[in-house]
C-alpha cells in the first residue's frame, strides 16, 4: 500500500484516524500519527441512532467525537455508529494477530464506546470497547456479531473510573484479536493516559469469540451520549498502535537551539 510509512517507521500500520481535538474536559490531543494511512473516503452514518459530531482537525466542539445528547439514557439505542472504508484488508481466514487501540474519555458508568471492523460483505462486525445500557449491562466487552449489534454484549460489569461532572478521565484502549485454531479471542486492556505512560493496565479482559472465518476493510466506531474519542489505530504489532510517530517537542526544539548557537560561536572563534 503506497500510503504506508517506509521500514523503520511503522511499516505494519494498517489504518489511523486522528481526531486531533484541541478542547475538551481536559483535551484529548495528545497524540500525534501519520495522516489517514489506510483509509480513503469520509465517515458515514450506519444507520438510525443519534447524529454525531465528528471533528477531524481543531474546532471548536465539545469533544473529538460526540452523539447529539439523547433525551433518553445512554442506552444502546441511542448509539451512534459511523464508518469508514480501509485500503487494506484484515484477514480472520487463517490465523493471525492484529491491534487496535484509541484514546477514550470516560464518565465512569454512562460510557458506551467501541471500535472495530466491519466485514467485506457488509454483515458483520468486530468490536472492542465499553459498553452501558443500564447498571446491569456495562463495562468491558467485545464481540462479533450481526452490523449494529448489541452495544453491551458480553458486558461484564466493570467499568472505567471517571466522573461526568469535571472529573472525566482518559485512557489509551489496547485490543489485540488473536485468532489461533481458528479460534478468535480478544484481549482489551485500557492504561491511564496512554500505554507509554502508564505500560500497567488499569483493568483487562480477555472475551473468547469462538470460531471465526472473515475479512475486514472497514474501520468502524460506536459512541452514545458523553464519550469523547480520539487517535485510532490498526496494525500488525504492539508498537504500531501505542508507539506514535512524535512531532517534536517545545524543549526538543529548544535544545536544538541552544546546539545551533554553541556551535556557531565556537566557529566565530
């Protein structure tokens, strides 16, 4: 794929997508990537649920990516779905591993947020992330099942810590699909700010999807109510997905600097 970054850099990333929102409760920007490797065409609708704002650059909403705020709870059907074509295929027919990760703002227990893939027919979807529909059908979940399905299926009841009324949290999500024997597990864990910061997860959890046989080229995200994400990434290897290509930082660039003059001084001498 001609939009791949060169060996050495991330050679094995398949699709990113960053919101790169400025503002927020506090900013979700804190990384940088590549721009849309892997992707072509913009994010549609799937079907009913709520509209969403999507925020592709620095704008002036609330957050990266926002349901209008249903009247109803934060219940599963109330989410939002959107999508976007991939320029690579995942291939789920013969065994293999694959990561995923994305940043996520979290309320604690009013959080419904997944992302995952969409299959080549169109049918069915791989997810990963937090479900909520009501205080018995939240936390950790992943599945795969029919397009649009249930956004708290295989919940186990843990959630996220975080606090809707400015004591909102942020987490770096990390999900990695194994298929083995034809067997596909995912294991999602989510780290404090992100996986470089804080390399211990928080909390995970590994959900058995039985066997599966499928292609994916679609990149998919789910959201309700208050959640914000950002930063989405699909690879072949850990690194791909919590090792982002850096911009240079204020006191890089600073050093650098102060090396330019000390070397133009010595040279004057």
């Amino acid at each position: 794929m001609s939009a791949l970054l060169p060996v050495g850099a991330q050679a094995q990333l398949i699709a990113y997508e960053g919101f790169t929102q400025g503002t927020g409760n506090p900013p979700l920007a804190g990384y940088s990537g590549p721009s849309e490797i892997g992707l072509s065409g913009t994010w549609t609708q799937l079907g009913g649920g709520q509209a969403m704002t999507i925020v592709d650059g620095s704008g002036g909403q609330w957050g990266t990516i926002q349901p209008n705020w249903p009247a109803a709870e934060h219940t599963a059907w109330n989410q939002s779905q959107y999508t976007i074509p991939m320029t690579s295929t995942i291939n789920f027919n013969t065994d293999g591993t694959y990561y995923m990760s994305y940043i996520i703002q979290s309320d604690q227990a009013d959080n419904g947020s997944e992302v995952g893939l969409i299959n080549s027919a169109d049918t069915e979807e791989l997810m990963a992330g937090d479900g909520y529909s009501g205080s018995a059908n939240k936390g950790i979940t992943a599945f795969y099942a029919s397009v649009g399905g249930s956004v708290q299926q295989n919940g186990n009841g843990t959630f996220l810590a975080g606090n809707w009324s400015g004591q909102m949290r942020q987490y770096q999500a990390v999900a990695e699909f194994n298929r083995s024997g034809g067997d596909l597990s995912v294991t999602l864990s989510y780290y404090l700010g992100s996986y470089n910061l804080n390399p211990v997860a928080v909390t995970t959890r590994t959900v058995d999807l039985g066997l599966v046989s499928d292609t994916f080229n679609t990149l998919t995200l789910a959201s309700d109510g208050w959640v914000d994400m950002d930063e989405i990434y699909v690879g072949d290897t850990l690194a791909d997905v919590v090792t982002p290509v850096p911009e240079p930082s204020i006191a890089a660039l600073g050093s650098l600097g102060i090396l330019l003059m000390l070397k133009r001084k010595s040279f004057v001498r």
